[in-house]
C-alpha cells in the first residue's frame, strides 16, 4: 500500500518538474532561497525547549541548516548569561538534562563562556558535532523575570572609576554575616546608609579587590548568594582587574538606587584568606623553546580528536581522500608554571568529574587550564589552540621540595608550592596550528587558567603576551611580558 502511494508520487513529481512552466521554475527558485536565507539568518540562533515557558529549557543551537543540542560538561552560569543575554536577560545555567533528554545530536560540548559574549558560539567549545555525550547531559538554562536594561557588552563601556563618583573619605566597606570575619556579604557605606553590591559579574578580580581592600589577605571565592543574608542593593556593575588595592579603583555602573538583574535577594560575597596557590608562568621558556615545525596528518590523529588543530584540519579530514599526507604547520613552546603561593593549586572539578581521555591515556581534571592564541596587529585573532589541562601534576620541584602530585594510577592532581607543572613543546596538543596564518608580526598569547576558574593570590603572572615574528620557515617569539588572562 506505501509502496503504491510512494510510486504515484514520485509519478506525480516526475510529471511536475517536466511541465514546470517559467513562472512556476521561478516561483520554485525563489522558494528554495527563501528557505537558504532562512537557514543562513538562523545560524548560530539559540532556542529553549522543555521548560514550562520560552525563557527556559534545554538549549538548541542552530547551526548548517539543523538544530543540536549542547552538553552539559563545563556549562556553567557564565555560559548561561550568553544564552539569556539574546533574550536581554541573565540567568543560571541547568546541567543534566533537567528540562528532559536532549531530542538533538550535540552540536556543542565543553562550552566554556567569559559572559559578555555576543552569541553563544563565540564561546570557546570542542567544535562543532564533537561530543561523547549521553543524550541525559543536556546542558539548559533558566533565564530570569528581570529585563537587563543594559545589554551586558554596551555596559561595560558606560563603566566609570568608583574614586571619581564618590568621596572615598566619606566611603568604607565592611563584611556581613559570614561565620568568621574572613567571609560574608560586602556592605559599603554611602550617603548615610549600609547597603549591598549588585552580584551581577561577579567574580574573583573583584572579589580579590575586596580582600586587599580590607586587608584581609586574597580571594577564595567569590558569591553571588543569600547565604549571608542582605540589604538594599546600592552599587551595581562592579569590575575590577583583580590587582587593584582597594574597590574604588575598580569601575562600577550605578550607584545609589540602582537596577540588578538576577535572583531577587542575592548579593556578592566573598570568602578570604592569607593562604593560596599562585601559579606565575615562566615567560623565558616560552621564547627559549618556540619554534615551528611541520608535522604529517597522520600522526595527529589523537590532536585532532582532541581538537588541537585548526578548522581547515577537519575540512580537509571530510573533503581530501589523502588527507593524512597533508601536513599542518604548528608552532611548538615549553608552557611551565611554578606554584609561587602558599596553598597548592587543585584542579577546578572533583575528581569524579574528570574525564577519561582514551586516546592520550590520562585524566583531564580542568577543562581549559591554558589557552594560546595568535593575535594580528588589529588584535584579531588569526590562530588558537585551546587544550584541557592534561593533568596536573609536580613535574619539576625547587630543591629541596618533594614532588607530591602525579598523574599515574588516577593520582591526585595539583601543584605543590614551589613546584612546576611543565608541559613540553614535544608533547600532543603543546601547539597553535599555525598552518593558515601568512607570514608577518603577530602577538603570542599565553594564558594558563585563563577564566580564574581556580582562586589564585595573583592572575597578573598567568597570562604572557610576546612578539611573534612568522617567517616563510621559522618563527621568532620574543619581548614576553606577563599580564592577566
Ligand atoms: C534587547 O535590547 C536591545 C537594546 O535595548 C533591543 O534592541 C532588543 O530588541 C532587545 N531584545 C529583546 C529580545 O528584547
Ligand atoms: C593592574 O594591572 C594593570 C595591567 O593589567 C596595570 O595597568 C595596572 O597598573 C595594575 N594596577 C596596579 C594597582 O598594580
Ligand atoms: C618556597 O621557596 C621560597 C623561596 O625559595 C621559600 O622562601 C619558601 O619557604 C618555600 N616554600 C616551601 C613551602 O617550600
Ligand atoms: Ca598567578
């Protein structure tokens, strides 16, 4: 019966398309493009399925001509502001497939967002369609009642220094709540009364002003909660470098009666402390070991199924039955940081959460624990390599120090105080693929915990910004300077 209903059919279009008259080829025609310029206006467009209205849900993203979802691995509220930001709201991120399995193949995993993104496909992912992921890791979000008034990214612009909107005499700040004087909701004094600071983006610079500020040592964490209770929101839009020595350095967007977007009663907080790890990255090594080198395709099976290449990579992979004959041009370096703190520096998951990467043999404990990228003299950037912490571990230690932490055997991961983790320019994925960008002078970024993800006394030595000098076959790095993420 199908059968007979599926053959007429087809008779039916056969004798369609042979007796499509002009008009009705161009009516087609234009169909067809409308259904093109459909596809191309929704690419990169989010929608929320599975909540009770359309301002939550799992998330789908749109991308080549169909809807997928996004895993759950690394989403955080950070990601979860991008997504509401298109609905000009905030909002927390939902991780387990809580508005249900995802009804998509993934488009997206290990999603890692600043949150002032534009489009959730800025943010930093594994690449398109690359994911391990069960169908119950759908990541979703909730976005809140609270229209922003302020679209994140044009706010940061409207930001001014503190110092010049109040008098700092008349100003203090003091902490509320908290179990001991370390911890507890920021309180700062204004025309006459106590009132809080607007959680909104709030993270450890800021928080790490406020503990300097108070003399209270550095940020362990930094809270958006109710957890030490609150008052009345009088500053909003706080942001700091995170070195500053005290809040009124720090750039802020409204004062007095102000508007916060987020959870009704929330407010920042911080917890303190005098003890930390501080990873200081060595710039010298990097423009010691840099150099490129060219390497054939088919030995970088695993860097690719890690997502160490760049794009054409894959194209070619889908579009070159030879593909592993053609080589990509990388630009090797010695990343190594030394744990100049007084705590050790533990991996952001716990180690239930840390994945198993088959193909280097080896747990991965932090998502992105270094970031490299190649800037052009616009500040474009031309070429990026970002790499999961392999594992953390005590490669080198200064005399006299034993070496704690290990990779082997699910060893616990970290950095001891005045050890270094290393990772050297001959291991996988210790790259930029430079393949596609041309000759010229470019800046070489390197950042190691580049989204402060781990509370650190300093993120001022995280991150190096050098010369790069590409020729048609060697590559310069030098005049590294160190500065934050
Ligand atoms: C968000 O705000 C911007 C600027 O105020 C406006 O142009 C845009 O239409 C708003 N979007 C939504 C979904 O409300
Ligand atoms: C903080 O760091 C920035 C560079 O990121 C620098 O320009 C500024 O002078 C530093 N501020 C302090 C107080 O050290
Ligand atoms: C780390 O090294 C510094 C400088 O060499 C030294 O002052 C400090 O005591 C060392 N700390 C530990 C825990 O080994
Ligand atoms: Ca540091």
């Amino acid at each position: 019966m199908f059968r007979r209903i599926l053959v007429i059919f087809i008779q039916f279009a056969v004798i369609v398309s042979r007796d499509l008259s002009e008009n009705e080829r161009a009516s087609r025609a234009a169909f067809i493009q409308r259904l093109l310029n459909k596809q191309r206006n929704l690419e990169g467009r989010v929608k929320l399925l599975g909540g009770s209205n359309i301002f939550e849900g799992n998330v789908y993203i749109y991308h080549a001509g169909r809807w997928g979802a996004v895993c759950d691995d690394s989403w955080d509220d950070a990601a979860a502001h991008v997504v509401c930001g298109a609905f000009n709201r905030t909002g927390v991120a939902t991780h387990g497939g809580q508005f249900g399995e995802a009804l998509e193949k993934y488009w997206m995993d290990d999603v890692v967002c600043e949150g002032d993104e534009k489009y959730l496909s800025q943010c930093v992912f594994t690449g398109w369609g690359t994911s391990d992921c069960e169908p119950s890791e759908a990541a979703g979000v909730i976005c809140n009642n609270i229209v922003k008034s302020v679209p994140v990214n044009i706010k940061r612009n409207l930001n001014k220094n503190l110092h010049e909107t109040i008098d700092t005499r008349r100003t203090s700040l003091r902490l509320v709540g908290g179990r001991n004087v370390n911890e507890g909701r920021i309180e700062i004094y204004h025309n006459g009364i106590w009132g809080s600071i607007c959680p909104d983006g709030w993270t450890l610079y800021e928080a790490s002003a406020i503990c300097h500020h108070l003399a209270l040592g550095f940020a362990e964490q930094a809270l958006q909660t109710d957890y030490f209770g609150n008052s009345k929101i009088i500053l909003s839009g706080v942001q700091c470098l995170g070195n500053e020595t005290n809040l009124f350095m720090c750039k802020h967007q409204g004062l007095g009666d102000v508007t916060c977007p987020g959870k009704p009663g929330h407010v920042a907080a911080v917890v303190c402390t005098q003890h930390l790890a501080d990873l200081y990255l060595d710039t010298s090594a990097i423009e010691r070991t840099a150099h490129l080198q060219d390497v054939a395709m088919f030995q970088l099976q695993c860097a690719m199924e890690e997502n160490c290449l760049s794009k054409s990579a894959y194209e070619i992979q889908k579009t070159n039955p030879n593909w592993q004959f053609e080589t990509r041009r990388l630009l090797r370096f010695t990343a190594s940081s030394l744990n100049i703190g007084n705590a050790e520096f533990r991996p952001y998951l716990p180690k239930y959460l840390w994945q198993w990467h088959l193909c280097h043999m080896h747990y991965h404990s932090m998502e992105v624990f270094a970031t490299f990228d190649v800037l052009d003299t616009n500040k474009k950037r031309v070429a990026e390599g970002h790499k999961a912490s392999f594992c953390l571990e005590d490669n080198t230690c200064l005399s006299g120090v034993e070496r704690k932490f290990s990779c082997k055997n699910y060893g616990d991961q970290g950095v001891s105080v005045n050890c270094s983790d290393v990772y050297q320019y001959n291991i996988d994925c210790q790259w930029v693929d430079v393949t596609d960008v041309v000759p010229g002078d470019y800046t070489f970024k390197v950042a190691i915990n580049p989204h402060a993800r781990v509370a650190e006394k300093s993120f001022h030595n995280n991150a190096a910004s050098c010369d790069l000098r590409l020729t048609e076959s060697y590559a310069f790095v030098y005049g590294c300077k160190l500065e934050r993420p």
